[in-house]
C-alpha cells in the first residue's frame, strides 16, 4: 500500500492538476484521463443493468463488507464492491453517503474504469494488482477531491487472479493509515470465502459431507450472513495468525495420505483438534478438515473471547461421541475448517498465502524511514508464516549513511545485526547479537548469498555453530539442537547489495523450496528499497541538520548588560530539517540586535535559504539600521528576482522574520516584525505578557504594506522571550493558538534566575513529546548600564569646544582609571568633535563615554552627511581625521537618527602591553600620491 502523499501545495479550490509532489503513476493516469476526453466536472458512466445479484464474488463479500461497515459505525464511510470489469456490483454506506454517491452516478452496474471515470483507487488496483491510495488532489474529478479513497483488490486464491476490488472512502482530514490495514484484512476474508466457492467439485463434496453427518445435532447458522451461531453461547474466536496456522496445518492433513488428526496449541492454554474425513461424490476424491476446541487439560470445549471464527466456513454438526479422536474426553462442537482435493487444496492455500504475505508487505513494508525499524518489520511479517526466526544484518557503512559500491559486497565487508526475531513467544529471550558486529566466513550460505546476490537454500546445524565468533550465541540456537532449514535472502537495491536477509525454520520437516526462493527474494527486494530509501533520507537529513546547525550561532556573544540563551530544536526525522535561526548581534553603543526567524519548508533548501537570510541581517544589522529597515532591506531582497527567473519564486517567500534592538542605556527595546509572532515580556515583578508590535506582512509580500516598530521601555531585569511557531505547536498544530500563549506565559512566570533552566522548562512545559515543528528559542535578560559607566556632554557648535571636549574627556579617564588610553581617545575626540563643529550644522555636538571591557567614544551632531575616509593627497592639510580615528581604534563607524547621526569608534584597554608610539613617517608615506 501507498504511503499517504502529501497534498503538495494544492488547495480545495484548484482546478488544474498539480505536477509536483504526484506519483508517476497518478500523473500517467491523469494524461490517459485527459486523452480519453474525460469530463473534470462531472464524467458520465455507463451503467450495467443485467448483473447477476448471485455472483460468487457478491455471495463472498457481502457478509464481510457488511461486518466491515458496522465496524466504522459513526465514521462517514462508504464501501463500494466492483467486479473485476470495475462494475459496482454493491455498496454500503449511510443514507447521506449513498444519496452523495447516487448523484455521482455511482449506482450498481455503473462502471468507475479510468476509461470513463478518471483516476480513481478501483481503476488503479484494477490496472496495477496491488492495493492502491489516491488522496483528493489526485482524483480525477473534482467531486472526489475531499475524499481519501482506498482500494484492495479482492484476488481468487487459487491462481491469484484478480477477481474484483473494495473500496473505501472517507473524507481526507478523517483518513487513517489503519483504515487501509482492516481493508486489507477484510479482503483476505472475502478470498477465504472465495476458497470455498473455488470449485464445483469442492462444493459438492462440502454438501456429500454435510448431507453425511446430518443425523447428529448441528449448530446454528445464519445463511444471510454466514456466522456460527450456538445455543449457551458465543461460538469459539480466533485471531488472524492462529486462523493462518489452522489453515496451514488443514492443508497438510488434506494432501496426507495417512494422517487423520493433528493437534494446534493456540493461546491462552487452548488447543484445536483438527480431524481429517475422506470424501467422495461421484468421481471427485478428497477430504474434509473440521476443527473442535478444548482446554488444554481436556476438560471440555472452550470459550475463549479472544478472536473471531473463520469467515465464511461452513459449520459441522455435532460430532459423535463414537467418532472423538481417542485423547478427547467427550463431545465437542466442530466447524468445516477446509475441504478439497489432494495437491489442489495444497497449492490453492499456499498461494493464497504468498500473496497474503507480499500484500502485507506492500502495506507495511516502507511505512517509515528508519533503517532498523524497516529490518524489524520485515522479521516481524515474515514470522511464523514463512520463518520461525529472521535475522537481518547490514552493511555497516549502509548504517552510516553512505553509498555502497555497485555490485556484491567486498568478502570482508563488515556488516551490523539490525533485527532478529522469533515471534512473540521469544520477545523476552536473547534470539541473538542485535546492533552487534557479524562475519561469515566464505563457503557460508550468507557468503554464497551476498557473492551471488542471489536467494540461496541450505541447512544449518546448531551444534556447528557453537563457536560463533567472539563466543556469542548465535541465533539459530534458538530454535533448538539438530539441523535446520535456512535460506538467505541479499538486500539489494539499485545494483548495490545492502547486506541480507536470513529465515530459518525448525528442523528439516519443511524445507524451502523454489517457490520460497522466490518469495523471499521478493520480500528482501521490497524491504532493501525501502532500506535505501531512509538511508538516503538519513544522509540528507544529516546534511541539512549539519549545514544548518554550521550556520546558527556556535556560541552566543557574551555581554554585560544582556544575558542571554538559546535552544533549536529540531523535529523528528519525519519532518525533516527546517529553516528556523536566531542570533544575537552587538551592536554600537553597547546595543544588541535580536533575530528570530522561520522559513518555510524543510531540508536542504530551507536550510540554505535559512543560511542566506542570516548572513543578511547580519550585514544590515552592521550597518546600524532601524528595525522596520532592516526588514524593509530583507523584503526586497526576498521579492527581487532575477530576469532569467523571472517565473520562479525565491523559497525565501513566507519567511517570518522579529527583529529587535535593546539599548541598555535608555533601557528601551525597538522592534519590528515580519509575519513573526510577537515577543514575550516577564518584568521584575512577575507580569507576564505579548509585546504589542505593529504587525508586517512576511518576507517576500512587503509590498502589502510598510513595516513599522514600537519601541516600549524594558525595567532593568526584565526577561525578553522570542520563539518560532514550533514552540506553539504540539501534534499536528491545530490546537488553539491563543491557549498555547496562555501556556507559555504561564511558565514564563515561573522562571528563575537561571537563563538555561529556563529555556529547558519552557520546553518541557509545552513540548512534552518532543516538538513537531522545528523550534528556535531565544531568551534576553536585560540590564541597565550603570550611571558611573557613562559620562555625557553637551558643546555649542564652535570650534573652542574642541579643547573642552578633549579636557573633559581626560579628567573622565582619570576617574575611571584608564589613563593609558588618554592620548588616543584625545584624538579620536577632537577629530570628531572638529568633524561634528565643521560638518555638523548650527546645532548643539553632543559626546559621550561609555565604558564596559571597551571603551566607546560617541560624537552627535544635527546632519545626516556620510562620514567616509578618502586618500588625502600631499598638499591637502585636511582630510586625514577619520583615518586616524581608523588607526588608532578597534573599529568605528556612524548610525543615523531620525534626526542627525552619531559617529562611534570602539578601543581596547590594554595596560599590560603598551601601544607602540606611532610611526609618523610611515603613516605619512600613507599618504603620499602615487608615483
């Protein structure tokens, strides 16, 4: 069975088929559909009228089908029967649901082939013979396309032929992978009944067996539906594998030549007695297999509760005293296990069988992308059916993630137990050597296997094996002393051998045969796709989550008046990487800039997309822009195209951005958001709440409307929280938003001093299973910086303020303690200074220290004129300033105001190693023209 596609960007109302994200054979559909002339809106069926309400295949649905739709009661489900012409032969469903399928023309003898009807889940089992899913988006029509339709096909087991198909329709946000797995088992039953309807021949000798034992007393039964009534009580239950047990064991009896009786221990101290009667009508030969029920002790019938009795199966009288096996002690009631003929019984069960076991490895084999659980499954469908143990081992390099050569494995390829399995009888016990290393030496079953890479048959002998490398047991001890079958089946995919499969059975009663080398073979081809497909996945996945985690901060940027810290968390392996980041960007005058954003999508490309925003804002942010500028400049970056792509979307579009900067001198936050959700406030006396911000449109959509900021004053100690949506998602994220803030602000009024413990009890608090969207967390604790850290002045615009600026600086050093660094602050001072009087206009030049492990000198003035540094030539006196502000500083640079600008240059105290005195004649030679 398909896994459940996504829906791959469409919505409710589209009216085009969708290319991307559609299987091959879905598209392929659609273009036949298309080819046919087939009506979108509503096609036109042509309706059988003369169908036979007697059919065989009608005769051995109905009662399933009919137990299959009371199991759905409450779910608007409708089960639709079509024969293999894909006529509707019969449906089931409630008034609304029929009246719906009546207006489609989905009425008994209409015909839903693609040839007439477009893609649908019938006509895709009936054309690839195995079950099918089509979600919405992919039907055809658009009627269907709130609709998930599943299909199995209902095969003949004798030959396998397809004799029809049941499908079943749900609306898709109520669809369930379960839904397809009961399908599945209801189909199984309708080709057991199908199985005793196989043949005339059979039948008759059902009826010459029935006709015989009519003298005793008989149970009850409902010929409508065909179940087993009895007079005291409900009829004994069966589970499915012990029904799959009986059976086999029925058609043992039937192609004997001389046993009669066999007993099946079954759980709960159960055992069933199966007794073997010949039968003859006219010139057909064959037997009868009726099964009875007892305790173990032998102390009279059963009534287990646990399972359900065989579909379909005819029930036998009451069988004489005279004619109980000599080891029962009474009467028991029995039931018509089985009836045929020798070999035809025998061949017509085990197919059924083969197929059983490969549809139920198309539907569970592939479900995930982990390599171990996909080895487990495999063990885990192919016990006891096929093997009573299964080990499975790897390539160890598979398990890494890394491409295997083409063709066979190297003879000293190290390979990795990743399964074994006995059955759940076993689930306690040490089958063996799971995640352990494994070898087998050339000659081996395994060595032929993985040399050839081909199935290969043969035996072992436990007692060979008891000297398995590194004194570990090996897992064929499980099964006991002696000699035993085994086959080994090479995991192959895309010409690469991934290692291999090994099925055992106890003892040499039941060798494998040709017929098992097949099956097998098939069976470790489906399991090795799938097993290359999440190793596949695995290494992308590790890509991405490497690229991305190479492109968030590696550590936060440590500052003494913001403390901060952080959490990413991504989403499980089935989500895949996404785009998520924050980051924490100092800024001039002891500022911070805070980023949280998300971008769209997952894996690789998100997380290149992720990368390419980051390094944006950290350029834009270097620049000393306002928030709503900095988004501004990512939104036009986000909706410029080139010309050559002019058709194509940047997968930046939809990326949600936050953007805030705190000043711990005027205790204030700016901030400005893109589609972000707000940020959390937790002030020094508890209150916890969402910071108003003016909302923008998400990255790529700016031209909706301008970005804005508000700027809110932040009391010394308060506790700023900025997320992605991940950390307000739990499942499937359609919980209530609102709710989920509630949460969060709950527990950020618990919060303590402690910053790490908590980012850990946020997320414990909402993500208790883990997140299901990628989560980037950022936390701020804010301080003020402290008035004896800062000294600010005021000087008229005159060129005598120079002197007072740079006298007052001096005193201010002094205080501090930093006199080694009066003479370069001297001059980075009255270069500015100069600068702000001369370039600056009328108004007041303002300065201001401010001191931390650096030292910051600020100049403001009135203009909004660019400084820049230029080469100044020979006989030019001016022109020099900012390059030696530039020289002697660690950096420096200008930001604007909404009115004016302030010039900043940042040094580095460094008592214990004096700066070097300056060499004047090679920074003149600086500035000499070029000769």
């Amino acid at each position: 069975m398909e896994p459940y596609p996504p829906p791959s960007g469409s919505d409710h109302g589209d009216r085009t088929p969708l290319d991307a994200g559609v299987r091959p054979e879905i598209l392929a559909s659609w273009q036949r559909s298309h080819s046919l002339g087939i009506d979108r809106e509503r096609a036109v069926l042509p309706i059988e009228s003369d169908l036979d309400p007697d059919s065989r295949l009608i005769r051995a649905a109905a009662p399933v089908l009919a137990r299959l739709y009371e199991r759905f009661s409450g779910v608007p489900v409708t089960l639709a029967l079509a024969d293999s012409r894909a006529h509707i032969v019969d449906r089931w469903g409630d008034p609304a649901g029929l009246e719906l399928m009546d207006a489609a023309s989905l009425v008994p003898g209409a015909n839903v082939d693609e040839r007439f009807m477009g893609t649908s889940s019938v006509s895709m089992v009936l054309s690839t013979r195995a079950p099918f899913v089509v979600v919405g988006h992919e039907h055809f029509l658009h009627d269907l396309k709130e609709l998930t339709c599943m299909a199995a096909p209902v095969r003949d087991p004798v030959g396998g032929t397809v004799r029809g198909a049941v499908n079943l329709s749900v609306p898709r946000e109520l669809a369930d992978p379960g839904m397809a797995l009961v399908l599945q088992d209801a189909t199984e039953r309708i080709g057991e009944r199908l199985l005793e309807l196989s043949t005339a021949r059979e039948l008759e000798l059902t009826h010459s067996f029935r006709r015989a034992m009519e003298r005793g007393g008989h149970a009850e039964l409902d010929l409508a539906s065909g179940e087993l009534s009895r007079r005291g009580g409900p009829p004994p239950r069966l589970g499915s594998q012990e029904r799959l047990i009986l059976l086999e064991r029925a058609v043992e009896l039937i192609s004997s030549n001389g046993d009669a009786f066999a007993e099946v221990p079954l759980a709960g101290g159960r055992v069933a007695v199966l007794r073997r009667r010949e039968l003859h009508h006219g010139d057909a030969e064959g037997a009868a297999v009726e099964v009875s029920f007892e305790d173990s002790g032998g102390t009279g019938p059963a009534r287990p509760a646990t399972a359900t009795a065989a579909d379909g199966r005819v029930p036998l009288l009451n069988r004489p005293a005279e004619a109980a096996p000599p080891h029962t002690g009474g009467t028991t009631d029995a039931w018509l296990l089985l009836v045929g003929e020798p070999g035809v019984g025998r061949l017509a069960a085990e197919a059924r069988g083969r197929l059983a076991l490969l549809n139920e490895a198309g539907v569970r084999l592939g479900t995930t992308l982990d390599l171990w659980r996909t080895a487990e499954q495999l063990a885990e469908i192919t016990v006891p059916r096929f093997a009573d143990l299964v080990v499975v081992d790897l390539v160890e390099g598979v398990l890494a993630g890394e491409e295997p050569p083409p063709g066979p494995p190297r003879p000293d390829v190290p390979l990795r137990r990743v399964a074994a399995w006995a059955g759940d009888d076993a689930r306690d016990l040490p089958v063996g050597g799971v995640n352990e290393p494994v070898g087998y030496p050339a000659g081996t079953p395994q060595a032929r296997c993985l040399e050839t890479g081909q199935p290969v048959t043969d035996s072992v002998v436990t007692a060979a094996l008891a000297g398995h490398p590194a004194g570990r047991a090996h897992p064929v001890g499980f099964l006991g002393e002696g000699a035993h079958s085994y086959l080994a089946a090479p995991l192959s995919a895309r010409g690469c051998v991934l290692g291999l499969a090994g099925f055992y059975r106890r003892g040499r009663t039941r060798p494998y045969e040709q017929d098992d080398l097949t099956l097998a073979g098939e069976l470790a081809a489906r399991a090795a796709i799938s097993m290359d497909n999440a190793r596949r996945y695995r290494r992308e996945h590790h890509a991405s989550l490497t690229l991305q985690r190479s492109l968030l901060p590696h550590a936060l940027p440590r500052l003494s008046t913001v403390g901060l810290a952080s959490r990413y968390l991504p989403a499980d392996t089935r989500s895949g990487v996404g785009g998520d980041w924050f980051d924490a960007i100092p800024l001039s005058g002891m500022r911070v800039a805070l980023v949280v954003g998300d971008v769209p999508g997952n894996g690789l490309q998100a997380a290149a997309t992720m990368g390419r925003l980051r390094t944006a804002v950290r350029t834009l942010a270097g620049l000393d822009l306002l928030p709503e500028e900095v988004l501004a400049h990512l939104d036009d970056l986000v909706s410029r195209t080139p010309e050559e792509d002019a058709d194509d979307q940047d997968p930046a579009t939809g990326t949600t951005c936050l953007y805030a900067v705190y000043d711990p001198v005027s205790c204030r936050c700016t901030a400005a958001t893109a589609g972000h959700a707000p940020p959390a406030l937790l002030t020094p006396d508890g209150e916890a709440r969402l910071i108003d911000l003016p909302t923008g449109p998400p990255l790529g959509l700016g031209g909706l409307q301008p970005y804005e900021s508000a700027t809110v004053d932040l009391p010394p100690g308060s506790l700023l929280t900025m997320y992605t949506d991940g950390l307000l998602k739990e499942g499937r994220g359609y919980e209530d938003t609102e709710a989920r803030t509630a949460q969060l602000l709950a527990s950020l009024r618990l919060a303590g001093a402690e910053l790490e413990d908590t980012c850990d009890r946020l997320t414990d608090a909402l993500l208790p299973d883990g997140p299901s969207d990628d989560v980037a967390l950022l936390l701020a604790r804010v301080h003020a910086l402290p008035e004896d850290r800062m000294a600010c002045w005021e000087f008229p615009s005159d060129p005598a303020a120079v002197a007072r600026a740079r006298a007052l600086t001096r005193a201010q050093l002094a205080a501090w303690g930093m006199s080694e660094l009066d003479f370069n602050t001297g001059l980075v001072v009255s270069e500015l200074v100069t600068n702000a009087v001369r370039y600056g206009g009328p108004g007041p030049v303002g300065l201001r220290l401010l001191r931390d492990d650096s030292l910051i000198c600020e100049v403001s003035d009135g203009s909004n004129t660019s400084p820049r540094i230029r080469r100044a030539a020979t006989t030019e006196e001016g022109g020099r300033g900012l390059f030696l502000v530039a020289q002697f500083t660690k950096s420096w640079g200008a930001r604007y105001m909404p009115q004016g600008k302030t010039v900043w240059a940042e040094q580095i105290p460094q008592p214990e190693k004096p700066a070097p005195e300056p060499d004047e004649q090679a920074l003149l030679a600086m500035f000499d023209d070029p000769g």
